[in-house]
C-alpha cells in the first residue's frame, strides 16, 4: 500500500498537537499556557501542511467537510486513520516522558448531557471557522491565525470542563495510551464533536456560502 503525502500531512498535524498539548499540561501549564499551547500548534501545522491536505487533523472536520460535499468519500478512511495514529503515537511518546495521566480531556464538575453541549457547541465553533476560512480559500496564513485563536478560545471556555477535545483523535490517542477502556467515554468524545461540526457546515453551505 503506498502512504500518501496527505496521510502523512494529517498523521504529523494531529502528533504535534498531541504531544505539545501534553507537554504544556505535563509542565504545569495554567489554562492560559495549555490554550495557547494547542491554538498555537495548530495554527503554524496548518500553515505548514495546508496545501498538502488541508490541515484537516480532526476526524470531525473531515466528517463535516464531507457531509457538504468538500471532501471525497475515498478519501476519509485514509484521514481519520492517518489523525487517529497521530494522535496515539503523540500521546505514547508523552506518556514514555512524563508517564500517565497527562493530556486526557475529561469531564469535570459536568454532567455528560452537559459535557456533550460543550463539546458539540465547541466544536461547532472550530469548524465554522475552518469552513469560512479554509473553504472560502483564504490565505493557509490567514486562516492558520484564525483556527489557531479558536482553538485556544474554546479551551479557555471549556478546558475545565470537558477538556475542550473538539477533535476525537486528539481525545482517544491520550485516552487509549493511558488505559481509558470505557466506551460511553469514547463514543461522547466522538458523537458531540461531529454532531457540532456537521452542524457548522451545514449552516455555512446552506446559508452564508453564498
């Protein structure tokens, strides 16, 4: 089987953000350090990589990109694989750093209706973003600031919360690597970001892509 470029593009995007993420929350970050840690990586992983598969690195904004027809059916397998293995092989070298128990988003003080809210509302956010911006074709710099600085607002209004995940793969490769085994827990942390990210695009197409 022949690795594409684009595979390699999301698998480096979604490592990135998971072991920065984790690094900053392993050194003791506060809520500011962690957000800014995470906008941050994002926003220089989609300048570095938007042209080569637009800097997806999210299984709910490949979803959500496809669920309006901006992304090919063929193509989402390869994806959400490629973000998912970035995502556990990034918490794996964190965890043989720092050890366990770093960088997992959890719930917190909220129950998992409302934890769901968050996630789903969260989410929504980054992809409206990502689909106003990126889709609109706005300059990968340009758009890189802008879902960069959405990422850190969304983990700055729900990280003690929820985590504020807003992306699967980033949820299960911490989860996973550090023995979360309990399937409510990953199917929450996969169901609300892409219920809040099909939602976003569906809104853009239908109403403001025009």
């Amino acid at each position: 089987m022949n690795i594409k470029k684009e595979w390699i593009s999301e698998y480096i995007g979604v490592f990135a953000l998971t072991f920065i993420g984790t690094a900053a929350m392993a050194g003791g970050g506060n809520l500011f350090t962690v957000a800014f840690a995470h906008g941050l990586t994002i926003a220089v992983m989609v300048s570095a990589l938007a042209k080569t598969s637009g800097a997806h690195f999210n299984p709910a904004v490949t979803i959500a990109l496809w669920s309006i027809d901006k992304f090919e059916s063929k193509n989402m397998l390869g994806y959400i694989v490629s973000q998912v293995l970035g995502g556990a092989v990034g918490a794996l070298f964190a965890l043989w750093i720092w050890g366990s128990g770093q960088g997992i988003p959890a719930f917190n003080g909220v129950s998992n209706l409302q934890g769901m809210l968050i996630e789903v509302t969260l989410t929504f956010f980054l992809v409206f973003v990502i689909t106003s911006t990126v889709i609109n074709k706005m300059p990968a710099k340009n758009a890189a600031l802008y879902i960069g600085l959405t990422v850190c607002i969304g983990i700055l209004a729900g990280g003690p919360f929820t985590g504020a995940a807003m992306n699967p793969a980033r949820h299960l490769g911490s989860y996973l690597v550090s023995g979360g085994s309990d399937i409510q827990v990953i199917l929450i942390y996969w169901v609300a970001p892409l219920i809040g990210g099909i939602k976003a695009a569906k809104i853009w197409k239908g109403w403001l892509s025009n």
